[in-house]
C-alpha cells in the first residue's frame, strides 16, 4: 500500500522501517532535513515538504500523522485539511487528547476526509517490530486500512474499537492502568529497599517474570533496568509525564468513576518533582505551633 | 486533692502549674534535677526519687504519669506495680498506645490498683490553661477523681469514654483525624501557592478562620504560623510523625476499615523525610526502558 | 447603601436579611412569585421582574446575583450586562468556577461594569448572621462596596483577595480543604464504630469540640448531628458533591500540585454514589481466574 | 528423590501432581481420607496419618509443607518439631507472615531441622505446570533442595532470596504489588464502562496483551473472564483479601515507606465489603448540618 507518513521522531521512524519491512510505500515527511537524508538511506523516500508527499500519493490518499499530540498535530491536520479531498484519509498516531480527536475528526467530516484516531502502545520497539494500535473511525473505511495494522502490529494486535474518539480513549485509559501497575511495581521495591533482607534486584525481577501472577513487559524491563544499574545509583527518582495519565483522572472525575490508584500515581509523579513542599512546609509550622515540636531549618 | 506527678517534661509541667492553679496539692517528680528545681520554683513540691513521691501521698494514692509512650512510660508503671498498694490508683496521661493500656491496666489490677488511661489534646497550651481529656477505667472509681479532670479541663472538655482502653484508643482516633485535617489545610495552601493568583497567607487563614464552615483551632495557628514567617520560608517541609497516626491506620486495617485519607496524610509525612525515593528511580527507568524517556542523572 | 439582590433561595433569602438588619436598602429580584411575597412580608422589597429592581437603583448600581453556579449565573449576568452601564457595579455571590468569574469580569469591564466575585462560605446561617467572604476584583472600587461585607460579614471575616477569579479561588480551595476535614472527621467515627469499645459519638463529639487539638465547627456540627440520631440510623452514606471539591482536584492536577487527601476525599464521595463496582467485579473475576477464589454471585 | 508433603488442597494436590510427573517420589498426608484416596488414585502414595508419611522418609528426611498460613501450619510445624530430628528439613511453601517464618526457623534450628520459607506464586495453573518460588533459608543446605525446584518451577522461575524469612517477605510484597496491579487495571474498565463509548472487554483485554506496555499474565486473566462474562453482570464486585496485601502495608508503615497504591488498593477493596459506610453517614449529615444539603433516608 503506498502511504505518507509524517513525522520521523523516535515513532515515527521506526514506523517507517516496521512498513517499508512489509513492503508498503512509504513517502515520509518531516521539517528536519537531517531526519530526511538518515529515511532515505534507509531506502525509504522522504522529503521535507509536505506538498511534495501529498502529490505523490495516489487518491483515496491516506496519510499516517506521527508527531507530538497538541500543537504539532493541530497544526499537521490543518495542513492536511488544505491539501486533502474528499475520500482521502488521515490516521493520527500520536497521543492526542480523544476530545481532540472526535472534534478533529469532525472537522475533517466537513471536507468528506476520513479521520481514525490510533492510541499506539509498545514504545520503539513496538513501533519497529510489531505495536499494538488502538484504533476509533468509520467502521466501513477502517477495512481499507485495516491491512496496514495486520502487518505493523504483533498478531492480535490491532482493535477496531468504535466511533472516532474511542482508539486515543481506550489508549488514554490505558496509561492510566500503566501509571498504576508501574508505581506499584516500585513501590515494591521500595519496601524491598528499606527492608532488613538484601536482595539483588535483578534476580527478584527475573523470577517475579517467571511463573509468577505479576510476570508482565514492566517486570521484563524492570529487570533490564536493574541489569545496567543493580541500585538505581545513578539517576535520580524524578518521575515525569507526559499528560494520558492525567487526562485519565480528569476523565475519571468527570464520570464521577472512583480511581483512587491512578490519581494516586499521578500525584506522586508531581512529588517527585519537588525538592521540597509548601504542604509539609504548613504540617511542620502546625505541629511546631500546638505542640511545639521543633522544626527543620532550611 | 492531693496527688503524684510522674514527669515534668513540656506537657507534665504545664499540668503542675494547670493543678496548682486549681489549688490541687501536686507531688511532683523526675529524674531531672533542674526540672525539680524549677518546679520548685513555681510552688509545687518536687523530687528526684518517686519513692520520696509516693511515701508523701496519702492512701489510696493517685498518681499521674506524664512521661513519653513508650519504655518511659512501661519502666514507670512497673515501678509504681512495685510501689503502691490495692485500692491505688495510677493515671497515664500519656500518648501510649491503647494495647498497652489494656495489658498495663489488667496488669495493675492483679494488685487491686485501678488504672486510668487518658488521652490528653489540646498541646501545651491546653496543659496549662485547660485541656481536653478522654478517659478510660473503672466507672465507680472514676468518681473518685473526676473532681481533678473538672478542674485541669475546659468546659465539657473531658469525658468517660468506657472500659480500660477506651482513653487512649480515642486519642488515637483523634490524632488520625488531626493528620488528616492537617494535611487538607496544607494540601489547600500547597495549590494557592501553586496557583496565578498572590495570596497573603496570614489573611487567608484569619477570613478562613471567621465564619467558615473550616474556622478551626488548626486554622488559627495557621494564621499564628504565618504571621510569623508569611512564606514559611525559614523552615523544611519535614513532617514528622509520633506514632499515633500510624497506629490509627494499623487499626483502620486490623477493623477493615477504609480510611483512605488518613492513610495518606501519613504516607505524606513518610514521603517528606525522603530527599529522594527508590519508588521514583524504578518508574524512572522504566520510563526511560520502554520510551526512551531520558533520566535525570544525579 | 441600596442595592439590588438576585436570587431568593436559601442563601439569598437569609442574606437579605441580613442586610436588612443592617440598615440596606435591599431590591430583590425572583422568578418565583411565592418567594418575592415572602420577601416582602419580611420587610425587604422585592419584584419578580429583573428590570423593574434595576430602575429603582440609584447609579451607579449595585447588584449583588446569589443564584446557583453555572447557567442560572451565566443567564443572569449576560441579562445584567445588557441593563447595567458604565460604572455599575456587579457581585456573584455564588459558587462559580474561577475561570468564569475571570472571563466573566472581562466581559463586563468591555462595557465598564465592575464585577466582583465572591465566594461565601458559612452555609445559610451564616449568611443570615455573619458570613465569611473571599473578594476578587479591582481593588479601587472595592472601597465602595466594602461597607456592605463589613456589616454582613463575621468580625474578621471578609477578605479582598486579589484581581478578578481570585475570591472564587479562594472559595473553590477553601470547599477542598472542607472535603478532606469533613472525610477525615468521618473516618475517625467509622474507626470508632468497627472497634471494640461503645462509645457515645455525641459525647465524643463535643468533647473533641472542647479544648483538643480538632476543635472546630464542623466537629460542632457533628455533635448537632448525633444529638439528633445518636447512631445516624435513619440516613444512607451517599455522599453528594456540587462541584468545588472537583474543580480544586482539576485546578492541582494542572498545577503539578499533589493534594491526595482532598482528591481522595472526592473519590470516595464517587464511590459512595456506587451499590457496586466494575473495579469490584474486574478485581472479583481476577482472583477467581489465578486463585480459585470464589466470586459473590448476584 | 524422596520427600513428604503435608496438605492436599487446591495447590498441594497440584504440587504432588508437578513432583510426581518429574519423577519425585512423594509421600502425601492430608487429614481428609477423601483427598488421600484421590492422591493415591493419581498414583502418589498418601496417608492420612502424619507419623507414617515421617516414617516412610529416609534421613536427612525432607518435608514440604502446604497449608494455610496461620493456625493449620503453626500446628504443622510444631509436630513435625516433636518427629523430625537434626539435619532434616521442612519447607513451608504457603502464605506465611515472614515474622512467623523467622521465629519458626530460629525454633526449628534449636533441633538442628532446617527451614526453608518459600513463597509460591502463579496459582493452582502454576502449582501444577510450573510455579513460581522464593526461597530463604541456609544457603548451604538449598543445595540439597535446589533439585525440587529445578524441576516444579518454570525456567528461572525460582530465586535463592536469602537468609530465613526473605522468601515469605519477597511473596509479601509480590502480594502487594499485585494488589496494586489488579486495582489499576480494574479502575481502568471502570472508566471505560462508565465512558461514552461502547467497548467489547474481552477484546480490549486481548488488544492491550499484545505488544502494549501493559501486556501481563493478569490482562490475559482479564481476557479469560470477560470470555465467559463479556460484562462480569453474574458476579458482584466484592472483593476478599488473604492477608499479604494487609502485611505489605503493615510493614511499608513499619518501614515509613510511602506506598500509597498498594495501601489503597487495599483499601478500595475493604470498602467493597460494605453496602453502605458510617464514613458516608458522617459526611452526608455534616453536609446537611451546614449546607441544608438532604440527606438519602433509609
């Protein structure tokens, strides 16, 4: 299938690599030239105009959009509303906001453009070698591409999952139950690490990953990590991140749905951001002034 | 009435002063001479050997432990075990936990000693001018010093809580409740300093402090705090704990009860002695494992 | 001072007599006929017209809107709006989302309207006695109505916060901060009622109201509450919610601020809306499929 | 090689099955004549009376003890204290507290028997066709027994943990973890079935094992038990708890090791206990005290 791709970031590239593997046509776009020149020596055409790519694309035109959710996608679709026609159709890989996504598909119905929202999970190395794609749109056209998700994704990886909005909802929801799986899996080793026995890190890692009921991909690469650096000496517990989570809490509040675990995980993200807190700041000057237990100074 | 007073640490000796006021005939001991000095000093008579303490009471004899929970608190008990005689009766005004003064009270009552375990709140402040107490014990023997906890407390500011135990478990509770509504407080100025808006904190809890359905003695010494230090740039946000919101919690699981918010104002304190946490570094680098996601590097 | 009030419900009604009380010059407005009549038998003017109450105020105009957050504030203000003029003066009493308060002033200044937002805690009694009011807009012209919070308001108990948004703010935090006392007070009863003592919760109530560290209003009217059903038999746990609580959460989690106390206080309002859950049913099912564990059958 | 085993429930009866088919020669007591005869019919030689199974033994005689944690091994090992002699060794493969396992090994080591705490994951699935282990105990002695779980366990599906009680504690906090997992993945079919979209479970379930960040044995679980009941509407969302997630807090607490996910994980399902809560009560009758706010009557 001849497609475009735009966008040749971490996902993005190595997208381009996982179709041209199963021999679609790629023609990929991106502004930055140097990402251009290392796509086409993979020999995979790319340029760093998007006219170009459109124009060599065969109609119905279908365009794969691969770049950061927010401005960088809005100002892609944009474009492409201009460049698209009637039937063509645009599929938005990246994270965006599934509110985004139904307004934006909507937007494209105008014009006659099929939109499909695909949450994409596996990190690069789904991206390269087999993702699991998430996928909202018209049921009807989603057949057309539906090729392209059965040679990308691992087998049984790919989902039809409803009206646009429903393919970045389900992916949303998913960093949500990531947020949460991954701080409890630390905060097992935490207790592990303050605890009186002393474990190497890696091997309990390793057999939680063996027959155990918690055995999954995060245990997998927990054990990886610990792997190159047995005590975690050498970075620092800064957790960061990148909006599905919270948008998973904001949707939880909206639907009055209790999500005591990924709130939870979230909000320790945010410690972890801070040296220090005004809120332990104000429990400290509280407990000084009823009972005057001394303080720490700065 | 004339009683013994077992430690004149901060809470101990504002209870002397507190007794002495109400022209109670306070004994007063510890092993620190210049406590005794300066106890003297005030009027009360004091002594550094608890036997000279005891042989000046007059029968039945009423003591009251002020000491910290805890191996102070056990050493005094035995000792006064040893001292004194059925028909005795020993108070632990003290934070002890309530499994103790259960055992300690069934303990003493081998001896035909009654023992009362009492919860004390209110501070220092409260030592002194008026305090509020919970009591546990003998119902009938109650009576006997009731006239000391009209004395020594606000209006309706004490009450007889029940069977041995009863005391100190609603002190307890009470602490729970006290780190939770210490930690919503906090939580609130941790978002107003967050927040686009410049707030003068010392104002915000005096109008929070006059008329609101949050007006509270917490909320006073806010205002107290801030005025102090408008920022409370002087001081860490170090929350330390005393074992009463723990055991509240540890109760909470024991009675399968869910006291989620009480639980997390103590994780919170948990998390504030930490510079860093292991829990961060794990998520950390899985982050970094499955996306590439760069770390902080110490 | 004579000014306009809109909106005769529990607040509105219990804040025209209030200033009434005080000597001001109140103009009411309702919809509804029955309140207007009631309003007038109290001695206050009222019409069931909005612009009828606007003629009969001298310039510039005061108008004070106390009707519920959302459309009705939104419908009255875009009404006020096209009655007032230059120099006019606004105040929403209600629970209105900062932001609005914020888009709203800078509508109204378009046409040189002052607004004020005002947030107002101290339920109907205060209103009707002496509220507590938190003050958002321009700081010049505040002088003019301050007169009208001086007299309504408790001693203490009205504060100029800041620009526009800032007094609802204020409100908004103020709400999460009752969310997490009043789920933290609730807590410690359910400790209390899954343990092994009997205690009076009215009496353990009051004594926690006098002289400990939890003194408050709201354990003042927990007292009030078990006074009149000692075991609150006759009601459900089902824990609504208006929205302020939500808005606080939603206002931390854009701020990075961790505040798990008052999210979960929110979460566990959601829960008790709940007979049962899907969580419940998904983490039921889980067990059963690795343990054997048997479900509960419907 | 030889060696006895105590208890034939759901996982010593799939044990017995593991050790037999790798060529173990088991001798089985149970209590219970019926699972005796059953044993013996699948060709594994089993007795109800503990001394023969102890007789049958040569010296240094091995025996494998599974059955509940608490009283039914406390009894276990106390017996096998008074049959068993220097040199042999019993192995507790059940869900024990490390405390207890500590305290026992210390006991056991009085008589020169070694013990070995082995905590057993993956479920009945896993007792049969490859479990999951973790073992404390001597380091020197594991040698003897390194065999046994060479064979039962699946590839690096067993872990030397370290001295006595580290392989009870590292189950412990395996516990928690899962715990932690299985409320985040449950809270996130919470919000898809209270979402606007229409999602088929059993498919999400299956798109999200494979090639997503989330993929793990318990969202295949997931898959399996939306197969059978597409919206679990058979069951009721009451979710049980055996006492490991309860210790993993317990000991985070002792630790002052912040682990809010798994203490609400906890928590979330000691709620699911209940129709309806006194926390709900309180909380309910306090927004009617201030607000006016009607409460739900019974």
């Amino acid at each position: 299938m001849k497609l475009g791709l735009v966008g040749l970031g971490k996902m993005g590239y190595n997208l381009a690599l996982n179709l041209r593997d199963h021999n679609h046509n790629v023609v990929a776009f991106d502004l930055n030239k140097e990402a251009v020149t290392k796509m086409n020596g993979e020999g995979v055409e790319a340029f760093d105009s998007l006219e170009q790519v459109i124009e060599k694309l065969p109609s119905p035109k279908i365009v794969w959009v691969m770049v950061p959710a927010g401005d960088a996608t809005e100002q892609t679709l944009v474009q492409l509303k201009g460049l698209l026609n009637e039937g063509d159709i645009v599929i938005d890989g990246g994270n965006s906001n599934y509110k985004e996504s139904v307004r934006r598909g909507n937007d494209l119905k105008e014009k006659g453009i099929f939109f499909f929202d695909v949450g994409t999970s596996g990190g690069m190395e789904g991206a390269r070698n087999g993702a699991c794609t998430m996928i909202g749109g018209d049921k009807e056209v989603f057949s057309t591409i539906e090729p392209l998700f059965q040679d990308i994704c691992v087998e049984n990886g790919y989902l039809y999952a409803g009206e646009c909005g429903s393919g970045h909802y389900l992916k949303m929801v998913h960093n949500g139950i990531e947020y949460g799986m991954m701080q409890a899996i630390a905060e097992g080793f935490e207790v592990l690490e303050k605890s009186q026995f002393d474990y190497d890190y890696e091997k309990v890692a390793r057999v939680w990953n063996n027959g155990s009921v918690i055995r999954s991909w995060l245990m997998e690469l927990t054990e990886n990590a610990f792997s190159k650096d047995p005590k975690l000496d050498e970075i620092r517990g800064v957790m960061q991140s990148s909006g599905e989570g919270k948008w998973t809490v904001e949707e939880a509040l909206d639907l009055q749905a209790p999500t005591p675990v990924i709130a939870l995980s979230l909000m320790m993200r945010y410690r972890s951001l801070e040296e220090d807190t005004f809120t332990g700041k104000v429990v400290a000057a509280l407990r000084n002034e009823f009972g005057g237990h001394s303080t720490v100074k700065k």
